[in-house]
C-alpha cells in the first residue's frame, strides 16, 4: 500500500532557504536492526514493529544483503547504520514508473529476503526518515511504504511532535516554551531560533521546517580532499584496518578543518588483494567523529566478510588499500569541548581501546553497557568496545524484585558460597510467602571465619521465569553488614546461601 503524506502544495517555508531545492529521498528501514541510540528521526517505533524476540537482532553482516538487493535499484546507496540505508530517489523513480511503484518493487524485494520493510519517500532525509518509520505501523493496516508528495513535505511534518527531532534537552525546552509541535517551531524566525537556541536550535528549526539539517557547499574545494592507506602485506584481520581507519579519519578531519569544511557522507573505498575495488557510502548528519568512522569501516568490513561469499559474490581476502572520500561538504561552525576537558579524555580513551582491538581482536576491549534486571550481574553487559548494539534487557523497564540503590560496587563473576545462621547456629531459611525463620546472626563466606551480623535488610523474594519449567527459580536477596564493616548482597535459593556481591 502507499500513503499519502500531507496536502498538495508547495509548502513553503518560514525563515531562510525558501528558495532550496529540496533532493527526493528515498529510505528503506528495518526494524530488525534497533537503533543503537535516539535516531535522528526520534522514538523507537520501529524496534517495537520487529516481530523478533529482543536479543535476537542480526548483526551488521546480514543487513549487507538488504543493501545488495536496494543497490539493483539504485547503485549509489547511503547507509545511515544496520538498518536503513538512503538515495536519491528523481532518478530511479523515473525509471520504475514513478516513486510507489519503485518503494512497492523494493518493498517486496526486501520482504523476500526475510525481513521485515518499511520504505519512505519525501523531500529531505528527515522526513523521508519519518515516513518510513510511519510505513512500519504495527498491526493488519501496515503499509509497505510512505509516500509524501512533492512540495507537501511541511504539511508532513507540521503536526507532529518536536520530540522527533532526536534532541531531548532541546525539545524538553520547546514543550516548556508552548511549543509542542513542528509546525509552531517552525513558524518562528530562523534567526529568533538560532539566537534563543543556538546552532542546534538552528539545525532543528531547519529539519522542522523541511530542509535538510545543513547547506551544502556550493563550490567544492580544489583541494583533493580524500586519504588513503596501503597495507604490504594485505592486512587480513578487520581490526587492523578499523585502527588504520581512525587515523586516517584524523589526517581527513585535519585537511577538512584546514579548509573550514565538514562531511555530512563519507565513502569507504577497500580494494582486496586481488584487485576488488568495493565502494559505500556512509551518512551521518551529526558529523563524522574519528571514532564514527571507524565504527562504519568495522560496519562495512563485517558485511563484506561475515559470510560464505561477500560483495558481489566475491569473498574478500586480504585488504591492501583503505580509502575515505569525504562528500556533502558543509562549512563547519567548530567544536566546544568540555570545561574539564572530557571529550579529550574521551577521544583518548578511544584511541587507545582501538589500538589494542587492532593487536588482540575486536573482542579483547570490552566497555559496561548498562542493562536491566533484578540481580546485579544482570544489569551491566561487558560489550565489545565500539559496538552499540542496545542491551537485550533494557534499563528503562520496570523490574519488580530488583534491589534498592546504591549499586553493589563489586558482582562476582561467579556467586560465592556463604553460610548465614540464627543465634542458635541454625541455618536461616525463608519461605515461599517470603517469612524469614528467624534473624540473621552470623555469616560465614567462601568457608571463612564466621562474622557477627551487625545489620540486615530484606528479603527481597524474586520468582523468575516461571513459565519455563527448565529455567524457573525462586530466590530471595538480603542485605547484610558484618561487624567487621563488609557490607554484602546475599541471595538464598533452594535453602542455599551465596554471596553476589559487596559494597564498598
């Protein structure tokens, strides 16, 4: 099915740009790769139309065969992140006999490959984004693709939320303000916007009123701006020429600042040892940080080489040359760092956990990513470093039973073995309503001397799982405070005591 965004006209807008020709875009998005953050288009419509249980999302190998089957379409793709992919849809359009029938023939293509699609056509990324968000409506009424008229894309946008303009401080702002929607915000004097809000709220005011987020250069440097690497011999493992990307991103961000400029796409160009030249293009209207860049060569890298055959049908060996093209130029407005200097740190820290991704594998860097659940091992997922794929738990639900703040400071990897008895050196049981036989006077962990209890509080009754005969368990936390100071997270199951945790 197609739909019809918004009325016929031409939509003008408020404040500058009037005059801009506004690029037909065409998105395809699937909800079966989350995104890993708020994307630019806000909400988590998409992730909640996956039919997939959460956890078990595909990687980015397997959406390298979603963006194979578009390129048949149109040859010059961008691909925003695993999951949706971007072109210019004037040309292609003409060519399959307007814009629905192109959206319904990629649709369909998509679909037969085993995912589910949503596609969406407008003026501008932004709206385009939203469309096909739209497409992916839960429910027998779904439609495959989201098609808004030329010249209506304001109309498209002028009733909805400014919470999908992906900036929470900003939009928490507008709200408070009586501004509620894209079109009252875009009815506001771009220059009133810009010095109210500053360049973000000039960025924003630019994707409410239907324009895309910057201006683009209009004479391109005479300088070639692109970098590139040559691995002898060809590099054979990814994490050697992610580390290579980072740098190169530096040298390109360098010759960019030189010249005042900034990318809003960047195409990564490998050529094998074999002489296989393949070429993407990557989007990233934040602007393309070092550490960005290198997270969509990995990207890249892992949808070439993650199965039987790659790009084309041709298995990719060993890499001998790495190529970053910046394109879409932008006059770059600079970067504020952070009082004490935490984006420093930050980039720092970033260097040197891709450095040692290079020499030890992707794997050997891994960072917290924060989760949801009741017991403390379950609430911080060791992921490795540079991925942000979002937890299969999240954080933000609600989980009866967990513990109160603060958080333990250390969780075993393994619970360790604990005796905790009564003044009469009973051991301390609790029933299935939750009753404790009596007060815990004594603990004893790992077979060590017994300590006095000196506080406790709890318990914490936890029944999980219960539809599942082989993983249903019923436990009970308790906190505990030793006469020697320790302060620790216990848990009894099946009449068993274990340690999981202390606090400091």
């Amino acid at each position: 099915m197609t739909g019809q965004g918004g009325h016929s006209g031409q939509g003008g807008h408020s404040g500058q740009g009037g005059q801009e020709r506004r690029r037909r875009v065409l998105v395809v998005r699937c909800p079966a790769w989350p995104p890993p953050d708020q994307p630019p288009a806000g909400g988590r419509g998409p992730a909640s139309a996956n039919p997939r249980q959460a956890g078990d999302e595909p990687d980015a190998r397997a959406f390298e065969q979603v963006v194979n089957a578009v390129q048949e379409y149109c040859p010059r793709i961008e691909v925003l992140r695993p999951g949706i992919c971007a072109f210019g849809a004037r040309g292609p359009a003409r060519y399959f006999g307007g814009e629905a029938e192109l959206a319904r023939k990629i649709a369909e293509t998509v679909e037969g490959l085993g995912f589910d699609c949503g596609v969406g056509v407008a003026d501008g990324m932004f709206a385009a984004l939203l469309a096909s968000r739209d497409a992916l409506m839960s429910g027998p009424a779904r439609l495959s693709s989201m098609i808004v008229a030329p010249g209506s894309t304001p109309a498209f946008l002028a009733p909805r939320s400014v919470t999908v303009l992906g900036a929470p401080d900003l939009s928490d702002l507008l709200i408070r303000l009586g501004i509620r929607t894209l079109g009252e915000f875009a009815a506001l004097p771009a220059v009133d916007a810009e010095n109210r809000f500053g360049p973000q709220g000039l960025l924003a005011h630019r994707l409410a009123s239907g324009l895309d987020p910057r201006p683009l250069v209009v004479r391109p440097p005479a300088a070639d701006l692109s970098v590139q690497i040559e691995f002898d011999p060809p590099a054979e493992l990814s994490e050697q020429v992610v580390f290579a990307a980072k740098s190169l991103a530096a040298q390109m961000h360098a010759g960019l600042a030189a010249q005042g400029l900034a990318c809003l796409r960047l195409q990564v160009q490998v050529i094998g040892d074999d002489g296989q030249e393949i070429t993407r293009l990557w989007r990233h209207d934040g602007l393309l940080s070092e550490l960005a860049v290198a997270e969509r060569v990995r990207w890249q890298l892992e949808g070439w080489r993650g199965g039987p055959a790659s790009h084309d049908g041709v298995q990719v060996g060993g890499i001998s040359l790495l190529r970053l093209v910046p394109d879409q130029l932008v006059r770059h407005r600079g970067r504020q760092l952070g009082l004490w200097g935490d984006e420093v740190v930050s980039d720092r820290v970033a260097r040197a956990a891709v450095r040692v991704q290079a020499m030890l594998g992707h794997g050997a860097v891994r960072q917290p990513v924060l989760a949801g659940g009741r017991g403390p091992a379950d609430q911080a997922l060791l992921v490795p470093f540079g991925d942000a794929q979002p937890p299969p738990r999240p954080a933000d639900r609600p989980w009866p039973g967990r513990i109160p703040a603060p958080a333990p400071a250390t969780v075993y990897p393994s619970p360790r073995p604990a005796m905790v008895t009564d003044g009469s050196g009973e051991l301390v049981t609790v029933t299935g309503r939750g009753q404790v036989s009596a007060d815990p006077a004594q603990l004893s962990v790992a077979g060590g001397r017994p300590q006095a209890i000196t506080a406790w509080t709890g318990p914490w009754p936890v029944t999980e799982r219960w539809w599942d005969s082989e993983r249903a368990c019923r436990k009970a936390r308790f906190q505990l405070v030793t006469v020697d100071g320790s302060a620790w997270l216990a848990v009894v199951r099946d009449g068993c005591w274990l340690i999981e945790a202390s606090y400091d």
